[in-house]
C-alpha cells in the first residue's frame, strides 16, 4: 500500500485528520451495530451531557509498523478493559470490549495508509472515546452516547532523543480517595490544565502529584505514571487506588521481571525517599518513559544520580526492550501484539 506524502521525521505531536473514523450510538438502552464514516465532525445538542456535566471517558493507544511492514496495535484487549471500567464508574454503558477491539482494527486498517513507515520514529496514535450525547439539564447520567474511533499520525514524543526533565512537587491535588484518579476520565485532565500550565509558567516540565489524604506519598503526573530504580536495580512503582493503571507501566513491570530479570516491587512510595533513588522516569503512551532528571521540592532540589543528560541505564534497557517487542524487533509475550494488516 502506498503511503500518503507526509514528511513523517517532521511530525509533530499534534492532530493531523485521517481519512475514516468509527462511530457506534447508545440509546434505548443497546448500541447500535457501529459505522465507519468520513466524517470527523461530531453534531450534539447544546445540552449534551458531555457539555453539561463533562460526562466523557476516553483511551490512548499507537499503531505501529514493523520491522517486517506489518501494522499492528498493542494490547489493545487492556485498553478495552479499562474503557470498561471507566464506564462504570461515571454511570456509563460500557462499550462491549470485543467490538471496541475491533472497531480499533477498522480504522487502523482504513487509514493504513497514515501508518508512518518502519524506521521513521513517527506512529498512528488512535484514540477511542465516548461521551453522552442526549440533553441534560438536571444532574444526572445522559441516556443517550456515542462511541468513537479516531486516529492521528504523530512524530516521536521526543525529537533527537529522550533528555531528562525536570518537574516539581505540585501544590493541588490531582485526586481525591475514592475519587476518578483510577479512570480515564476527561473531567480528570481538565482539572491538570492549570496546574501543569502553572508548572511550564515556572520553568518545569511536569508535576509530581502526591496523595490528597496525607501529601507524603508520590501518586503520579498528569498524564503518565512514575518509575523508580534503586541504587541496586530494583525497579519500584507507587501503588495506589487514586492513580490510573497505566497499560504501559503494567508492560514495563512484565518486561523488568521477565526480560531483564530485575526485582520489581510494587508499593507506596514516599516523597522523602525519592532523594534515594538512582533513576526516575514517568511511562505512558506517548513517550513510553521520559526519564527525570531532577525533582524540585519547594525549592530543594532533588537531583538523580542518572543526570540531566540521557537516560539511566536500567530505564534505557526498559525502554529499549519495551519498543524493541512494541515494532517487531523482540519476540512479543504471547497476546501483547495485535496484528491487523
């Protein structure tokens, strides 16, 4: 298949519109059988719920070509499952996970075209969402909902290589116990905006969230989990029930044990340990890890032995591994790659 005429080692991290997205509707209590459309436009009632009362989840998730040029997304059954859970807690009809699997395959193969060709660093970000549609006006779940799929080509999060960054322990709470911290919900990142724009005002790149309850434990970022490493390779991740369960942080804690043999250790971290660790770095979807290089306390610098200038040596090879199954070059665990053309 020919590929559009994109300069993919000049994307950026941005929208670009695809040529089909899928569309599902609720109402009457099932989902319609779902669409693919050329349509990118999304016409709602001033009232929609998702206006109203914010009552929208969504997911984030890449598609890849492979070393041997076959597409494929990863793990998209997780992103499912999540999507599900979301649902749930904001009162929402879970989309049936294995239509969202496939609906992902759908677009992914109707704009396989966007798929950015192995070696350039570039993928197809895709982004399944849902929102409730209906007019609300008093303060209550939506009746009606729309699915969909959309994706986007994008460059590599980071252009000439990961540099370590530099973030700050946050002042505002990012969630509550027993709060949404633990779903994908869009009422979660519109209340990170003014924090993280605070943060960039001051010269950081991120924030380090810590828990509401006692503000002594490490949760997350806006957007990405943390990840530590100490001193004698053993690579630590914050247990919490207010922090999302990042697909990717799950992969990289399977990919220390089984591929790289290191102890792995899920627990409550507290921020007067953070000085103690040899490397930090926060994982997601996006970058996978963006290494730390530095966290600032009010003032006290905290700084990783890793340094400001690449990755530590543990987070490379979590990296390296994770990518390397991620594009085809590492032999994947069994149902991690989703293969569609």
């Amino acid at each position: 298949m020919d590929k559009k005429n994109i300069d993919w080692s000049n994307l950026g991290f941005g929208y670009v519109p695809t040529d089909k997205r899928y569309v599902s509707n609720y109402k009457d209590g099932a989902w319609d059988e779902g669409m693919m459309t050329s349509d990118a436009n999304v016409v709602i009632n001033e009232c929609a719920g998702v206006l109203q009362y914010a009552q929208t989840i969504f997911e984030g998730m890449k598609a890849y070509t492979t070393e041997e040029g076959h597409i494929v997304t990863f793990r998209p059954d997780l992103n499912a499952k999540r999507m599900v859970d979301s649902a749930k807690r904001l009162e929402m009809p879970a989309f049936p996970e294995d239509r969202f699997v496939d609906a992902v395959k759908q677009v992914v193969e109707a704009n396989a075209a966007y798929v950015p060709p192995y070696g350039s660093g570039a993928t197809l970000y895709i982004r399944p969402y849902m929102f409730g549609s209906n007019p609300v006006i008093g303060v209550k779940p939506a009746d009606e909902y729309q699915f969909r799929v959309f994706s986007t080509p994008v460059g590599p999060y980071f252009k000439g290589g990961a540099k370590p960054i530099t973030i700050r322990v946050c002042d505002f709470d990012r969630a509550a116990p027993h709060g949404t911290g633990h779903i994908k919900a869009g009422l979660n990142y519109a209340m990170s905006l003014h924090a993280i724009m605070s943060a960039h005002a001051e010269g950081y790149d991120e924030n380090m969230y810590l828990d509401a309850a006692t503000r002594t434990k490490v949760e997350e970022t806006g957007g990405a989990n943390f990840i530590f490493v100490t001193k004698d390779n053993k690579v630590v991740t914050p247990k919490s029930d207010t922090i999302l369960p990042s697909i990717t942080r799950r992969s990289l804690i399977y990919v220390a044990k089984e591929y790289l043999g290191l102890e792995v250790e899920e627990r409550e971290v507290y921020l007067d340990e953070v000085k103690d660790f040899a490397e930090c770095g926060l994982c997601g979807t996006a970058a996978v890890i963006s290494p730390v290089g530095k966290v600032v306390d009010h003032g006290r610098e905290i700084c990783l032995p890793s340094g400001m200038e690449e990755m530590g040596p543990i987070t490379k090879k979590l990296y390296d591994t994770l990518t390397g199954i991620q594009m085809g070059q590492i032999e994947a665990p069994e149902g991690w790659i989703c293969e569609i053309c």
